[in-house]
C-alpha cells in the first residue's frame, strides 16, 4: 500500500511543478496587466498652495498616463505622456505642472477653479488600462476678514485716541474756565467789601 501512495505524491509534485511553470510563464508572456494605487484619494488645499496628486503605477509594457480635471466648469485634459517618451501639457496648465515618473503631478499655485475631481487613466501598450481618482478640496484664506477687522480695529482705536484728547482738551478748557471765574468772584467780592466799607 505504501508504494502506490509514494507513487502518486511523485506524479503529484511532477503535475504540480509543471502547472507552476506553465502558469509563470503565461503569466509572463501575458500583456496587459496594470496595476494603480492612489494613497490620498482626497486632498484639502488653500488658494495659492502647492499640491501633489499622489499615485504609484506598475505594467510590464511602456505605460501611457493621462490626467484630467471634471469640476463645474467642465472636463479639462492636463497632462498625457508616455513613460520614457513625450510629455504632453494642456496650455491652461503650462506653467503649473510637474510630472514624475510614478504617474503623480504636481499642481502649482492652485485656485478655486481646481477644485474638483481628478483622473488619471493608465494605458498599457497592449491596450489594457486601469483609472484612479482624487476629489481635491480647495479653501480661501479669509485674508480680506481679517483685513478688514484690523482696519476697523485700527480705526476705532484712532477715534478714541480723538475722542481722549477732545475730552482731556475740554476739561482742562473747563478747569481754566472756572478758575478764571473763581477769581473774578473773588475779586467782585473783595470789591464789594471795599465799597461797603467806604459806605460805612
């Protein structure tokens, strides 16, 4: 009994290794497999910053990548290029693109108007392709509130600076007055009693 079983293990291990191999080498020669990871599928920005639309690609052929942006304001392409080859900018984005070799882009000085979704679509040379997304967010710096509010700070602290003065001006004012009118009281009665006197 035990030399049958031996027997088929051996058969078993042959089928097996050979199974491996056929499928290693299908798999090599297979074209077409891509494969996409977007660590950061969402990205919150403010206006003006620099932002970096994350992925990392992997095929076995020459890999063609192709972002776009889909906002309210409709589809933009942005970038396509060709791994190794020719790199290809939309003109609303000349200046603010960067690409880098893994398939991400870097956008430049971003405004309201980038915000949205972004699609990157990468194509194996055999025609398989995979897509990835990225919803970015982008937020005004409310610097034109706190301008404003330091404004008005500074005018109000240049009206009660007035006003202190006005109100120290009015009451030394006051003070003088009043002296002067002391003395001129003092002065009448003094003459007052003067005349009494002279009546006596």
């Amino acid at each position: 009994l035990m030399r049958p079983l031996q027997g088929c293990r051996g058969r078993g291990v042959v089928v097996g290794t050979v199974t491996l191999c056929l499928a290693a080498g299908w798999a090599l020669q297979t074209p077409g497999v891509v494969s996409l990871v977007v660590p950061q599928p969402n990205i919150n920005a403010t206006v003006a910053q620099n932002i970096l639309l994350s992925v990392e690609y992997s095929c076995r052929g020459v890999a063609t990548i192709e972002w776009k942006h889909v906002s309210s304001w409709g589809t933009t392409k942005i970038v396509e290029w060709k791994s190794g080859n020719y790199v290809n900018i939309s003109t609303v984005y000349k200046d603010r693109v960067t690409t880098f070799e893994n398939g991400s882009i870097q956008l430049l000085n971003v405004g309201m108007r980038d915000a949205g979704y972004y699609f990157i679509t990468v194509t194996e040379e055999y025609g398989t392709n995979t897509y990835g997304t990225i919803i970015v967010n982008v937020y005004e710096i409310i610097y034109e509130d706190l301008h404003f509010v330091a404004v008005l700070f500074a005018f109000l602290a240049a009206v009660s600076a007035i006003l202190i003065c006005f109100m120290w001006l009015c009451n030394k004012s006051l003070h003088l007055f009043q002296k002067k009118t002391t003395h001129k009281l003092t002065a009448s009665t003094t003459e007052e009693i003067e005349l009494e006197t002279i009546e006596c």
